[in-house]
C-alpha cells in the first residue's frame, strides 16, 4: 500500500468569498518550491482568429511518455487520455466558432473562463476544429491531477476507504440456490471490496487505502469534482454583474456542450488495458433485453453514474418485484372471474330469450333510438363477470394492503441501500442546497443572512406574491382546460351513440357483431381513443408550460426547483390521466333520471346511462386504452426517438475509419440526459402506479400489464442510458426524495378511490342486498334480481321530446335501469325502499371497508421498521471502528510529535486523546 504523506502547504486552494455578488471565486494553486517536489508546465497558447483559446499539456518528466509513445497512440482517438496516454479525460467541453455579432463576445468569456480553470488547478487540452470529423466543433478536454481532488473531495465530504470491511456477510438463505439462474457474476454485482469509509482530509491522507492516485477516485466521483468547479468558476464581468458557471455559458451559446466521457464503446471493450471498461459490462449484463431475467448491477450502475441514478433503478427494480405478487392475485381473481362465468345468474337471465329476450328496455337517446331487447347485451353481460365478482372485493383489499408492504418494504430496502452506498450521513449535497445562478443572477436585490452574517441576493415578498399568483392562475387555467376537454369528450359520447346505434340496427354487416360490440361499447371505446390523444397533446404542451412557470417563479434552490416542478407536473397528469377515469367510475350513470324526466348537460345532450350490466366494464376500457397507450407510446419515445436522432447525427461519421472517430465525438454525437431526465422516468411510472392502485377493482390485470411494461422499462430504460445518451454527471442521492411523499399520498387515496368504485360502479351491493333482503327463492338466491333491478315505465307517459319517432312492435311498457316505482303506485316512478336499502348498505360497506383497510395497513407499517436490525448494527459497528481507527491515527501522530520534542504536544493533550478512544470504546 502506497501511503502519502504529503505537507498541508503542498496543494493549498483558497475560496475567496466576493464581496460583490456573494459566491465563491476560485483562485490559483500556490504550489510549493521546496526541492524533490518542485513541478514545472509549459502552457502551450495558441491565439487564432477563430481558433482554440488555450492549450495546456504537462511536461514533467514523470509523466510525459516519449515522442514516438505520444505519436503512437495518437493513431486511434477512442481514448479516454489526453495525447501524453496519462491524464484521464475527466470532462470534455466543445463549441462551435460561429463568425456572428457575438463572436467576440463568445470568445473573451472562453478565453477568460478557461483561464480561470487553469487558476483552479485544472488541466486543459483543446483539439482543434480539423481534427473533427466535421470540421467544425472544437474540443477542450479537462483533466484534475491529484492536488485538485484531495482538495474537492475534502470540500464535498466525499468518503473514502480506511479499511476493509471485517462484519461478516448476512447469512446465506438455503434458497440461494433456487435464484442462481437469475444472478449475475459476482465481479459485475460487486466490483469493488467491501469497506469502512470515512470523509476525506487531505491532513490524513496516510489514513486512507491510496494504492494508486490514477484509480483512488472512481471516474464518477472525478466528474462529479470537475463539475463542481465548473459550475462555480467565474468567466468575467457583464452589466456591472460577476458571472460564472458552465451552466450560463450553455445557455448563451459559449459552449455548446459539457460532459463526461463513457470509458469505451458499448458493444466492445476498449483496447487500452488501463480502461475500466465498466460501459461494455453494464451492457452485456444489463442493458439487453435477454437479460430481462437477471438481477440488476446496482454497484456497478451506482460506481458508473453516481448514486441518484442508482437509486431510482434500485426502486424500480423493487417495485417490479413487488408487483409480481400483485400479478399472480389480480390473475387468479380474473381467473375466478372466467370460470365462474357459466354459474353468473345475472348474464343467464340476461341471456335467456324467455326472459332478458322477452324484457323490452327504454330507449338509450331521444327520438332516433329505438326500444330494444335486454338479451342484445348478451355477450357484454359475461364479459363484465370477469371483472364485477366476489374476487373484485377481495382484490381492492388485497391492493390496500400491498401497496402499504410496498411501500414499507422499499423504506427498509433504502436503508439497506444507504448504508452500502454510504450515505448513512448524507444530507443533500451543498451542490443542491446551493443558490441557483439563476436566481443570482435575476435577483437584483441583496440582504444580509442572519445565520452566515453575509450579503446574499434575495426576492422580495411582494415579487414572489405576484410570481406565485400568475404560476397559480396559469396552472389552475390548464387544469380546467384539461376539465373542458374531459366535457368535450363527454358531450362527443353523449352525440355520437345515437348514430352508432343507428349505424348498428340498419347496416347488415355489423349485425354478427351487433352483441359484442354494443352502441354503448363502441362509443366508450372510441372516446377512450379520442381522450387518449388529447391526453397526450395536452401533456406534450403543459410539459414546456410547466417549466416555463417554474423558471418565472425564480427558485432559490435546485431542489426547490425540483420540488415545485414536481408538483406542477404531478398535479396536471394526475387530472390529465385519471380525470376520464373519475368520470366513468364516479359520474357517469349516476345522474341520468328516468324515462320521461331525463337530465341534460347544457340542456342539450341527455346524460349517459350505464350497460344494464353495469359501468364497470366501460372503466376497464377506458383504463385498459389509457394504461396501455400511455405504455406504448412512452417506450416508443424512450427508446425509438433517440436511437432515430443519433444514427441521423452520425451518419457522416459512419465513413470515417474508426481510429479517427475519437471518444470524445462519438459521446457529443449522443442525445444528452438532462437534468431533468430521471424527472420524467419518476413520473411516467408514479403515473403507472397510480392505474395500478387508484382503479384496481375494476380491473385485476392492470399489475400484469404493469409488470411486462417495467420489465421492458428497465432494460429501454438501461438500453439508452448505456448506448443512446452522454454519460450523465455523478450526483448522489440518498432516497427517491418527494416522489415518497406522492406515493404515499395516492396509497392513501387509493383505499378510498376503490371503496368507492366497489360501492357505486360495480353491481356487488345491490346484488348482495338482494341476494340477503329481497330474494324469494331459497333454492336459487339470485334468480329474479335482473327483473328486480329494472323498473317499468308507461310509454304514454314519455313527453314528445323523448318519445322515439316509431314503435312497429306497439309496446306499452318499457324498463330501465333504477329503483322506482311503477305508473300504477300511488308514489308513481319515485324512488323505492330498496333504493335507500342499497344506498344505506353502499355507504356503510364504504365506511367499513376504509377503516378496516386503514387498520391493517397502519398496523402493518407499525409492525415492519423502517430499518433492518442487521444494518441498525453494521451502522453502529461502523462508526465505532471509524472513530477508532480515527483516534489510534491522532494517537499515533500525537505520539511522533512528543517523541519529536514538539513542546505544543503536552502530555495532557495525549491523556486526553487516550481518554477519548476510552470513552468512545465504552459508548
């Protein structure tokens, strides 16, 4: 082991705080002269008209290979080195040198950017615009040597090994080997050993397991330094304001791209030994879709692109998992639902020429419909038996159960996480508690913090008061957009069934399928459609809406960016989404009156009725159309779009021999993973979680179509990451953040959202209070309850508006669907007993259910910790070898000190050291 034991005064770097705009401006390494350290640099400046600004390559003697070594591998540019073969490329910025009015303008805030970088301890290397494949981009390859990340690794409390981790592995479970057709190697599933970690101090770097400076710091960790700098370094002064950060110089066209370098090409393993190759790894292993039946590397992704996006492929594993158990219950109680079928009483009845054929029902529109026979429902009837049954109750409580186990199960998963990733003490990173530059920069006004005694700039109280109510009226405008469009929708259903019902008695053609596809049926199906594409428009417009209002509201933070973004978007595809599927659980047939006083919206359109056999079938089309939609057409964007931009982007570079086709152009012809990309991929599935739980009872297959999509989602989802995206920059996160909170939120709605569609969309309570209160036939229960469920009416009562323009048959009475009471009662066509019967029994089935719902999974929760005991201890086993190894380290240098003579080091100050280790040995 190569311990380093470098003087403090080595690799000093200064955080000088402005007094002017209040952030930290990076300034120069004061580097030691003192003899055997001594290091020299010629910087190479190379001044054109419209050429690279500077260009920086060591000369130590150390490092530099010989002419001939750099000349030979400047043959191939697939590499991740500078062109001495030493320096790791740790970050790569380009830009195009347009001769346009700001040309000047570009080329002074690079020149004094890259400047500034250099001041900072980074290296430089710029390729020249000929040496692109296009002729035109410039690259600057930045590398950090080892001065500059001992020190960002001290200022990020980045953590390190000190020692290998001696607790012993869980014990194995007998049925490991059941599961070994599903593991991967352990060299891809654990590619480094196991540690005790602790934050970096360049004054203890003896203390740390540094074999080699190259390969200390993880490539991950390396960018994630290089970034910081970059964001934080000043390029001059404009408007009488300091500016700084890669971030504005993107924006303004300065630079048209920043980011770190994969380490090889996907499909092949780089040809240099000191590669890592880890790329090529994660896509044999992971991100093919034969792989869809193995676990995930969740080291490998954490070590390769940092722990926030290992965290969220760690979920979306976990929530895959869980929803295989989901899967398999919601199959088997559609299962009881297809077997079951033939012993339906209600379809039998229904079905029965004697009686549902000889049942005449009241037209379903004005004038142009038709009385008709209830047995043309035939086949609609069964078919709804699959979803409305016995196992739909047990199901909706099964759902509020599971997503509690889900849920309580992942807490204890990320704690497990969090103290193998070591972010037990992690709190967000000062990189996002950190003010954004836009805000610097928009708020003009400054104040003096009471906690750091600063000037930092603020927004004053009457602004955001404005910003906020705009923000607030532009989103509460776009939801009732999304309300009037669901109306639209309505209204459209409401015009159209009279002419499907029209289109369906008087073509010949579609008589064969006259009872499976019902007037009711088709109009359901092609609203769902119509309501599919609106949804997706309405989404693709509020999305840039959404960000824009965000942008307005000036965010001091980048989580309160996060944040407030989130919320929009959630608010908005949750009304977008489910708005449609409210309607139809909730709402529709509902208020529809009966024959002869109907309801109209706007007076004009007769409200929907429901199939006699109930709505529950048309919710499980409109959730089926949406779910599936939304699935398919998110791979198709996922995957498809990106794979089309990148073959399109480089189809000139494909004639080129692959030597000269370097690293750092194959990376920029990639699509770029924004900040905001894991947004999106959180979103789509905690919109996916939502049809799973919120509408569950009505349909026991959605886990299954879940499942087949998130198994497909990992590996698109691992497919672009790896070959369709730059590499994005490393940044830790300890938990999924405020999606825990949306997911909570929608466990809890979601107990009440199926209490309710059990209760009043499916036909469970009326036919239970017939089948307890009602019935007459002790031998067959349920016989009767389609001719008990339907009430007559007298067709001479039907006002001229209602009355259908012919009836050949010379029909007196109809039926439909309700509780009343018939034209010859004294209470004629009010409701019925029963009806508040069957009312009563919904509502306290409603009550009941939610309280034993909310029971068990509150006691659940109560009953699974947050944290396993095993990583309770290994936390604590931790900390107290840290601390140890942490003393015997002040220990043992307190002790050189005295034997030194260093008078400062007073035998108090040793007993107390000693006296220390005790205590914490006791503790």
């Amino acid at each position: 082991m190569n311990r380093l034991g470098k003087k403090a005064n080595e690799t000093l770097i200064e955080m000088a705080l402005s007094a002017d705009d209040d952030i930290a401006v990076l300034t120069k390494f004061k580097r030691s002269r003192s003899e055997g350290n001594k290091r020299t640099s010629s910087h190479n400046l190379r001044e054109e008209s419209n050429g690279p600004l500077c260009e920086t390559i060591s000369t130590s003697g150390s490092e530099v290979p010989s002419g001939s070594e750099i000349d030979k591998r400047h043959e191939s540019k697939d590499s991740i080195f500078f062109r001495d073969g030493v320096r790791r490329i740790d970050f790569v910025l380009s830009y195009v040198d347009d001769l346009n009015k700001e040309w000047e303008k570009k080329l002074e805030r690079r020149k004094e950017f890259e400047s500034n970088l250099q001041k900072a301890g980074l290296e430089l290397e710029t390729e020249d615009k000929k040496e692109s494949e296009d002729g035109k981009i410039y690259f600057v390859k930045i590398h950090a040597p080892w001065e500059v990340l001992i020190t960002y690794a001290e200022v990020l409390n980045i953590k390190v090994p000190i020692r290998e981790n001696d607790i012993p592995s869980t014990v194995e479970n007998p049925l490991d080997c059941m599961l070994t057709p599903f593991r991967l190697p352990e060299k891809v599933m654990h590619p480094e050993p196991d540690y005790f970690t602790a934050p970096f101090s360049k004054d203890k770097q003896e203390l740390y397991l540094i074999n080699d400076e190259s390969t200390f710091f993880s490539p991950s960790m390396r960018n994630r330094i290089v970034n910081y700098i970059l964001t934080r370094c000043p390029y001059g002064t404009e408007e009488g304001k300091k500016k700084f950060g890669i971030k504005r110089l993107l924006n303004n066209g300065t630079y048209s791209a920043a980011y770190p370098l994969h380490d090889c090409q996907y499909w092949k393993k780089a040809s240099d030994p000191n590669c890592d190759n880890e790329r090529y790894t994660l896509y044999m292993e992971w991100a093919r879709f034969l792989r869809f039946y193995k676990e995930q590397p969740l080291d490998l992704i954490r070590k390769y692109y940092g722990e926030k996006i290992g965290i969220y492929f760690a979920w979306l594993g976990f929530y895959t998992e869980m929803l295989f158990l989901a899967a398999v219950v919601g199959v088997i109680c559609f299962l009881y639902g297809l077997f079951t079928m033939d012993e339906n009483m209600s379809s039998k009845e229904i079905c029965d020429a004697a009686i549902g054929g000889e049942i005449i029902m009241c037209p379903l529109c004005d004038r142009e419909c038709e009385y008709w026979r209830l047995n043309t429902t035939c086949e609609s009837s069964e078919y709804s038996h699959l979803f409305d049954n016995v196992a739909t109750l047990f199901f909706a409580i099964f759902m509020g159960i599971w997503v509690t186990l889900f849920l309580e199960f992942w807490k204890r998963r990320q704690a497990r996480l969090k103290y193998e990733w070591d972010l037990v003490d992690f709190e967000e990173e000062q990189q996002q508690l950190q003010l954004r530059p836009e805000y610097e920069a928009k708020c003009t006004q400054k104040k003096k913090n009471p906690v750091t005694q600063e000037m930092e700039p603020y927004l004053p109280l009457t602004s955001q008061a404005v910003r906020f109510c705009i923000s607030g009226t532009t989103v509460l405008f776009w939801v009732s957009l999304i309300i009037a469009s669901m109306i639209a929708v309505i209204v459209y259903r409401l015009a159209v069934y009279a002419a499907f019902a029209s289109l369906m008695e008087n073509t010949q053609s579609l008589q064969p399928i006259s009872g499976l596809l019902t007037p009711q049926l088709a109009t359901s199906v092609t609203a769902s459609c119509l309501n599919f594409v609106i949804i997706m428009i309405l989404n693709f417009i509020y999305e840039r809406i959404a960000i824009w209002i965000t942008d307005m509201e000036i965010p001091r933070t980048h989580m309160e960016y996060e944040n407030r973004l989130t919320m929009k978007m959630f608010l908005f595809q949750f009304v977008n989404y489910y708005s449609s599927c409210f309607y139809v659980a909730f709402f529709k047939g509902k208020f529809v009156g009966y024959p002869g006083a109907y309801t109209y919206m706007f007076n004009r359109w007769r409200n929907e009725e429901c199939d006699p056999a109930g709505c529950l079938i048309e919710l499980t089309t409109q959730l089926t159309i949406v779910m599936a939609g939304k699935q398919i057409w998110g791979n198709i964007q996922e995957a498809i779009v990106p794979w089309i931009c990148n073959w399109w982007g480089r189809r000139k570079a494909r004639s080129n021999p692959e030597n000269l086709y370097s690293r750092w152009e194959q990376d920029h012809d990639l699509q770029t993973f924004g900040a905001l990309g894991l947004f999106y991929e959180y979103l789509e599935m905690v919109i996916q979680f939502g049809f799973i739980t919120l509408f569950v009872a009505s349909f026991p297959l959605a886990p299954l179509l879940a499942l087949m999509n998130n198994i497909l989602e990992i590996r698109v989802d691992s497919w672009k990451l790896t070959t369709q995206y730059r590499r994005p920059v490393a940044a830790k996160a300890h938990s999924i953040g405020v999606w825990q909170e949306i997911l909570n939120g929608m466990a809890i709605l979601s107990v009440v959202t199926n209490a309710f569609i059990v209760a009043f969309t499916s036909d469970m309570i009326p036919r239970l209070v017939y089948y307890y209160a009602y019935s007459e036939n002790e031998e067959s229960p349920m016989s009767g309850y389609i001719n008990n469920s339907l009430s007559v009416f007298d067709i001479s009562d039907f006002p001229e508006r209602n009355k259908p323009k012919q009836n050949p048959e010379g029909f007196e009475q109809c039926r439909y669907r309700d509780y009343r009471y018939p034209p010859d009662h004294e209470r004629k066509y009010l409701h019925t007993m029963q009806f508040w019967h069957i009312l009563a029994a919904k509502l306290a089935f409603i009550i009941i259910m939610e309280h034993v719902v909310f029971i068990v999974k509150f006691f659940v929760a109560w009953m699974i910790p947050d944290v396993p005991a095993d990583v309770k201890a290994k936390i604590k086993r931790e900390k107290y070898l840290t601390q140890k190894i942490l003393h015997e380290y002040e220990l043992e240098k307190l002790k050189e000190r005295l034997c030194q003579g260093d008078k400062r080091a007073t035998e108090k100050e040793f007993i107390a050291t000693e006296g220390r280790m005790e205590l914490s040995r006791a503790m």
